[in-house]
C-alpha cells in the first residue's frame, strides 16, 4: 500500500510539473531539459467534402455548422466579436466569418491554427 501511495504521489507532482512548465516554439514543452510533443487539434472535413480555401462571398455548406467546426470561444483564437447573426467557423487552417442563416462568407483569416 505505500508503495502505491508513494507511486501516485510521483505521478501527481511529475503531471503538474510538465502542466506547468511553458510551452517551446517547436510544438514541444521543454521541462528539466526533456522536450515533450506537443499535439495540435486534428482537423477533419465534414463527410463529403474535401478541404480547400474558401473566399469571401461564396457560401458555406450547412454541414460546417456542426460543433466541431463552429468557435464558440472566439477570445481563445485572438477573434473579434461576431456581428449579430454570423459565428466564426474552422475550415482547414484558416477561420471564415458566415452569415448563420445564409452560409454567406463575409471574412476569410488565413492560417489561424496552422501558428
């Protein structure tokens, strides 16, 4: 029993220690001089469709309203606000701004989670 006490008590201190220590420019967290990978989101196109860039005026297709690709924490990903009736949504790397009723794209940021 205390070897499994002293065990858990290692694993907590060592978990918070990596969770705490500051994130390295390429995509690892260095921690005592070990470097850690560091893992991005993965992205998945909604079935049917293929990843490709879109541009403002075009429309985008009611499949990208799923939770997935809609920012609900926009503050997170450095965004403005979204004007009444729009949301930022994840296309591939980049973030579009569309209209919720109409799919109208009316802002393209390039690149967002490729950083």
């Amino acid at each position: 029993m205390k070897r499994l006490a002293a065990a858990l008590a290692a694993v907590l201190t060592f978990g918070a220690s990596v969770a705490s220590a500051h994130p390295h420019r390429e995509g690892y967290w260095v921690y005592r001089g070990r470097h850690w990978p560091v893992y991005r989101e993965v992205y998945v196109p909604p079935p049917g469709w293929i990843e490709r860039r879109w541009i403002v005026g075009e429309r985008l297709p009611p499949a990208y309203y799923a939770p997935p690709y809609v920012i609900v924490d926009w503050r997170a990903r450095h965004l403005r606000k979204p004007p009444r009736g729009h949301h930022w949504v994840r296309v591939g790397d980049d973030v579009v701004l569309a209209a919720i009723a109409s799919g109208l794209i009316t802002e393209v940021i390039r690149d967002v989670y490729a950083r």
